[in-house]
C-alpha cells in the first residue's frame, strides 16, 4: 500500500480561529491521544504575537511536550525570521511558513508584500539551517483568494521558484479560501511541480464549498503524498473572510483507508479523540461525517 502522511494542523488552524482558549492540558491530551491513534505529524501551535493570538501563547510549552512523544513529528507556523527564532528555540522539528500569493491577502496576514516575504524566507532558511530545523513553505490562497479572486498560476509558480531560491526546503499548495476544484488542483500541482519539482509535496485544502476530499483524490492522482487536516474541522483562515472549513481528519483518515492507502492511523482511536475538543470547548461547531455515521460494517476486517 502507498503511505500517505496525515498531518494535524487543527491546534494551529483550528485553534486560532475560535474565539476561546482552549486550555493547555486539554491541548496536550489531544496531542497525546492523537499521537497514540498513529498520527506521526502535528503542527502543535504558531509562533506570533500573544496579544493578536492569545489561543497561541502556550505554543512554547506545547512544543516541550510533544517532543517528549516518540516518533511524533513537531510542527509549528511562524509569520517571519522573528517567529521562527523562538520556534528553533523551543525546539520543534519542522517550521511551516505562510507565503500568500495574493499580495493583498499578505498585507492582511503578515504585513508584508511578496518581496518582503522572500526576505523573511531566505533569513527563515539561515536560521531552520543553523538548528538543524527543516523549513517548508506554504504556499497560500494558491487556488485563489476572498480580496483579489483569480491567483494566475504563473505567479503561483514564479513565487514558489524564488521561495526555493530563498532556501525553502518543501512547499504546501494551501487553498486558504477554498476555492479550489479538482481541474485546478491537477493543474497548478502539474505547474509546481515543474517549477520546483519533489519539493512540492503537501495539499492544505479547505472544504468551504464541500469539495475538500474530491480536491485531495486529484492530488493523490499527481503524486501528493502529505495532506494537512483538522481534528473536527475545526478551523479556516482569520484574515481570509468566508474561508471557513478545514478538511476533517476523521474523514479524510476513512476515505485514504477504505482507498487502500496506509497512514498507519487507527480509526477507532482517532475518533475517540474528537471527545477531547467536544469536552473542552463544550457548544464549539464539530463537523464530519464518519464520527457521526460510523465505520462501515466490515471495515476492519477488510483492511486487517
């Protein structure tokens, strides 16, 4: 079977789109429990300024924690060279950096236009580099964006090529305001892929307009072997207006199985988490289908 890596992004993306905080321990028994159900990559908070995410102020301590569990890929975002100092020091295994196509949405996000970005990427690049850290880029409202509408798929291309000049290491297509349709996917991964070649190895996919695991079925059909998902569907972009929505793991965990792919998750022990979120954020919004319908009669036994 192809391996497929199923990484956790709701205690970032999820997280920092909800009004309330949730607290520490809870964060930590769902890192925990997940890291248990066999998800080998969590991105576990962002690096930024307290005061415009208090849900991400305890990102530090989180990061102690998670390396603490064995085979568990520690994760976290930071906006620029600043936040990704404070990530080496804390740390984690791999810094994921947004870099959004379309300036506007930039502006909004991290305050700084394209050219400004790319600075902040190649002194990223230095630091992840001197802390032995692996630096990814995501590359942002890639399939379009909420102020701008169509991204042209030469500028996505010609981003991605002087991100890697900057000293990107691995890039993410993220369709931050789920624009995306399965045309466009095989599209621009075809497109990146030619500009940047095996760098380009994760989907980070919304499923604002319900096409979420249609989108990540075309990207598996063009090679894509990482995809980034959120516990409950918990999350979307603040800066992004409408841009609710994150694939939900549990969902996307059930279709790779029943596809025959091997994420090395267990099913059963992946949706026992979800109680976890429910009991710590009693009245918060959680979505899927599976927790709700269940595993198929006869699943496990086809998949043993």
């Amino acid at each position: 079977m192809t391996a497929i890596l199923l990484s956790e992004v709701g205690l970032r993306d999820g997280l920092q789109s909800i009004n309330r905080v949730m607290p520490l321990a809870a964060k930590q028994a769902w890192i925990a429990a997940e890291a248990a159900a066999g998800v080998r990559e969590i991105e576990v908070g962002s690096f930024v300024p307290a005061s415009l995410l208090p849900q991400m102020a305890d990102t530090a301590a989180l990061v102690a924690f998670a390396k603490g569990i064995p085979g568990l890929t520690v994760v976290a975002l930071v906006p620029n060279a600043r936040g990704a100092e404070r990530a080496a020091a804390a740390g984690v295994d791999a810094i994921s950096m947004p870099f959004s196509m379309s300036e506007t949405h930039s502006l909004k996000n991290v305050r700084k236009d394209h050219a400004g970005v790319l600075v902040e990427i190649a002194a990223t690049a230095r630091i992840a580099a001197d802390a032995g850290v692996h630096f990814a880029v995501g590359l942002a409202t890639a399939f379009g964006c909420t102020y701008e509408g169509h991204v042209p798929e030469d500028r996505v291309v010609r981003l991605a090529e002087a991100a890697r000049a900057a000293g990107a290491k691995e890039f993410s297509l993220s369709d931050t305001t789920g624009y995306a349709d399965p045309a466009q996917v095989r599209r621009l991964v075809r497109r990146v892929h030619e500009g940047v070649g095996a760098a380009l190895t994760t989907l980070h996919l919304h499923n604002t307009r319900g096409l979420g695991l249609a989108n990540v079925v075309a990207g598996l059909e063009e090679g894509i072997t990482t995809f980034d998902a959120s516990l409950g569907g918990l999350g979307g972009c603040p800066f992004a207006p409408g841009a609710s929505g994150n694939i939900v793991t549990e969902d996307l965990a059930f279709m790779l199985h029943a596809m025959g792919y091997d994420t090395g998750i267990d099913l059963d022990a992946l949706l026992a988490v979800r109680a976890i979120i429910a009991a710590a954020l009693p009245g918060e919004p959680l979505y899927g289908f599976t927790p709700d319908a269940g595993l198929p009669l006869g699943l496990r036994e086809r998949l043993a």
